[in-house]
C-alpha cells in the first residue's frame, strides 16, 4: 500500500519478490525506487489517472519490471485499486513475479520463428495435404510447381498431379491413411500451374496431426533433370557426358559386379582424383570409402542388391581430399538392356549434409516446444477459430479435471462461467479483427466436477504465413488461493 508514492505496507510476499530482508525495510521508501525505469512514466500515468477521481478506483491489470534490491530485474504482473484510509486517498498495489510466464512465451515464440525460418529457407518443397486440400506449402514447393504459395493453398492436390500418376499417387495416400504399409518414398509426375507441364519429383510423405485431424505432411525435390539425364544416357553417348560432367551430384556407373567404368567431374573433383586412376577398379576401393570397414561393406551389398534389380538407396558419408567428408543422399540404379538384364549401375550422390543439419535442428526446435507445451507450470490450449480446443497440455487437464481428450471434443465456453462467457467471446472476437493484440483478464471457470476456480487467463494469436489469424494460444494460472486470500 502507498500513499502519494510513499509505500505504508507491505506484505512478506511483496518483501520476497523485492528482495528485502524485512517489511521494514520498505515502508517510507518511495515507490519509484522498485520501479524499472522503463516503466516509471506508464505508473506515473495511472497514478495521476486514480489521482483524477473523485472517488477510488482501480486501474486494469498491467505488465511491468520492478527492481530488486539486489539490482536484477522481475517481470511482474500488476494490479493497482485506490481506496480509503482514515479519510485519506491510498492505492493498493497486488504484484506477482511473471518473468517464467515471459520466458516461457519467448521460448514458444522463437521456437516457432525457428520452425518457420527452417522449412521456409528449405531447398526442397514442404507441404501439408488434410483429405485432398492442400493447406501449407512453402516457397521452394510454389517455385518447383512454377507459382507463389497462395496459388496452392486449398486448392484440392490431385489437380496438380499428373494424369497418368494420379490414381497411383491418391491410392497411396488413401492406404497410408488405412494404415496399410506404402512406400514413404519414391517417384511421380506433378504439374505445373499451367496444367500442362510435366515436373518428375522425389516425393517423400509421412502422417501427422494437423489441427486437430490426421493430415499428410512431406516433401518434393525436382528431379526433372535427373530423369532427363536418364534418358540421355540411353539416347547418346555424347549427350551423356555433357550431362554426365555438368551436373552437381555425385555420378558414377559400373558394371554389375561393381567394377567402376566412369565417374563424373564433380565427383573426381571432390575427392581430388583422375578418372583413370578409378577407371577399372572395383567402386569398393575408390577413395570416396576408404577408412571405414563397416562403410565399404555397406556398399557391397547394395551393389549386389542393385545388380539383381533392385533400386537401392541409404545415406552414406563419403571421404573428399583431405579430410573432407560429406553426407549424401546416395543411391545406385540398375540400368536394364532389351533383353531384361541388368546391363550396368548408376550411383548417384547428392550432398544432405546441410538438409540433415537443418532437420536436427527443425527436431531440436519441436522438441523444445513439446517440452515447453507439455510439462510447463501453466495451463496451454491451443483453440481454433471456431472457439474449440485443438490441443491442451497437461496442467490444463489438472486445472479443469478433464482428460486432454474430453477437452479436444469441447469449447473454452464449455468450461467457462456463464457470468464471463459474454465479454470473453466479445474481447476474442476483438482479437481476430485485429482490434487488439492480445486478450487478459481473470475469471471462473467450472471444472469437470462442477466445482468452481479462478484462473489469470492471457490469450495470443498464432498467425499463418500471410499473417492471418488462424487460432490462438490460451494461457492459464489458477489464482484461486490468491482471490479466495483476497477475500
């Protein structure tokens, strides 16, 4: 409590949070002098905005820093209410430290910046398919298909593959979705937005939840060229070597026991050797594998795998000059003669090491905010803009008594008061027209068991990549035993 900025009271909380030893030591001590800088002209506004009634009142909840006395800043939540004492005017000031809230909202939000950064910087296109419309894609996948993301964006996919691919592709899927076992990898035809052109790409796709529902997630790589280089290599030996020597990936063909006969420029460049001193000898003993036992048999068995006729791929690290090495997206194809033997190999390399970087860290990004989500001390929802609960963490579930799926088949008005249901669904809708950036305010919720709480609620926007609003982060603490205190 103050009187004219002069503190009269105070509490052992207020003492902790301060950093005091005692009440003592902060009775007569002016306000200002726990008030971050940063903040003193906000509280001298409200101060002279309580000072301006002729009656008391109280001013709404607000974010400020205090400094302790040690120095070191808090963030705080403050909530100031003017009234009486011995006939004169006082202000009751209720703070509690926020700076784990704050760090914990820092951490959502760069996780997610990080997330975002990752797949839009992705060399290969990234999508997200729920049924058959398409709701994320990425720049890299707008390029390959010859667009901008928002010419894709619910657009129902099958437009986009090839005719002759289409049944192949959407059966797939379809399975995938049954749980039946399908490649999660392998090669189709899509078109670009003129709906003619053809682009050959490596597809890879796997299952996810995407809110709230089970949804096709993956990604495309361009491989027009490779299928190009393909064909040349069949039509003419001298088409095949410009391709052969202008490509970027490692390339290389041999014989079916594994015997090397040609290597491209920017594989004998890589580990600093001449064609003719491979020229001959067995793949196993180029310089690409030497020094690893476990690495060169690898190779072996993929050779003999590939000679039968099977197309094999794994990633595998390759040795350059020095002491160079480099991840690869490596493969060996079995090329057939009309007679429907395998006449020779082709082994191909493309550098990952930079993709594989970027996935550990995509993991290490998701991980943090699944930790942040799930095991944080405040109850988390995400909520839709249909008002229903696309995901709950587990201190929400203890708040309210619900298990996280009861509350996924309900809405934030379900377990809202009826008192404060009307100025919450007012104050969101606010939210969504952009009216305000973001949504406090405390109020009851009824638990599972019909018995009533108090809970300090901040909600949040979580915009889509053209900056909409598509859902919002709900924040929770039950303040129960703080108002039940304050009674």
């Amino acid at each position: 409590v103050h009187k004219n900025g002069i503190v009269t009271l105070a509490n052992r909380a207020a003492t902790g949070l301060i950093g005091a030893s005692s009440p003592a030591e902060l009775i007569g001590r002016n306000l200002f002098d726990f008030v971050h800088p940063d903040y003193q002209d906000m509280v001298r506004e409200r101060m002279t905005l309580m000072a301006s009634r002729n009656e008391p009142m109280a001013v709404e909840v607000a974010e400020e820093k205090f400094v302790r006395f040690d120095g070191t800043a808090i963030n705080v939540e403050v909530v100031a209410t003017g009234f009486s004492d011995n006939g004169e005017p006082a202000v009751q000031v209720v703070f509690r430290d926020i700076t784990r809230r704050r760090e914990l909202m820092e951490a959502l939000r760069l996780s997610e910046e990080k997330y975002r950064i990752l797949v839009e910087h992705s060399q290969s296109g990234v999508f997200i398919i729920q049924g058959r419309l398409i709701r994320y894609v990425n720049s890299a996948f707008a390029r390959i298909l010859g667009g901008v993301p928002a010419d894709f964006i619910m657009h129902d996919f099958a437009a986009f593959i090839a005719p002759e691919d289409r049944d192949m592709v959407l059966e797939r899927g379809n399975r995938r979705h049954r749980g039946e076992a399908v490649p999660e990898n392998y090669e189709c035809r899509l078109l670009k937005r003129d709906g003619t052109t053809r682009v050959f790409v490596s597809l890879d796709v796997g299952l996810i939840q995407y809110q709230g529902g089970p949804a096709s997630m993956g990604s495309i790589r361009d491989i027009t060229d490779q299928k190009r280089a393909e064909e040349a290599l069949r039509e003419s030996g001298e088409k095949l070597r410009a391709v052969f020597d202008s490509t970027f990936q490692f390339t290389g063909m041999m014989t079916p026991d594994g015997t090397i006969i040609d290597a491209n420029r920017t594989a004998l460049e890589f580990a600093g050797i001449k064609r003719e001193d491979i020229l001959n000898r067995p793949f196993g003993e180029a310089s690409w594998w030497r020094g690893d036992i476990a690495r060169v048999r690898k190779l072996r068995e993929a050779i003999a795998e590939a000679a039968s006729g099977a197309f094999v791929r794994y990633e595998a690290e390759l040795q350059g000059a020095g002491n160079i090495t480099m991840l690869v997206d490596f493969s060996i194809k079995p090329v057939f003669g009309a007679d429907g033997k395998v006449l020779l190999l082709i082994a191909e390399g493309r550098d990952i090491t930079a993709r594989k970087h970027a996935e550990e860290a995509l993991r290490e990004s998701e991980e943090r905010f699944r930790r942040i989500f799930e095991d944080g001390p405040l109850g988390m929802a995400i909520v839709g803009s249909d008002f229903r609960f696309i995901s709950v963490n587990r201190m929400l579930c203890e708040i309210t008594g619900y298990t996280d799926q009861e509350l996924l088949t309900r809405s934030f008005a379900d377990i809202t008061h009826p008192e404060h249901l009307d100025h919450d669904m007012t104050e969101v809708r606010k939210l969504y027209a952009g009216e305000i950036p973001r949504y406090r305010t405390e109020k009851r919720y009824v638990r599972k068991d019909g018995s009533v709480i108090w809970g300090a609620l901040t909600v949040s926007p979580l915009r889509d990549r053209q900056g909409r609003i598509v859902s919002t982060l709900a924040l929770i603490e039950d303040i129960t035993k703080l108002k039940e205190a304050g009674k």
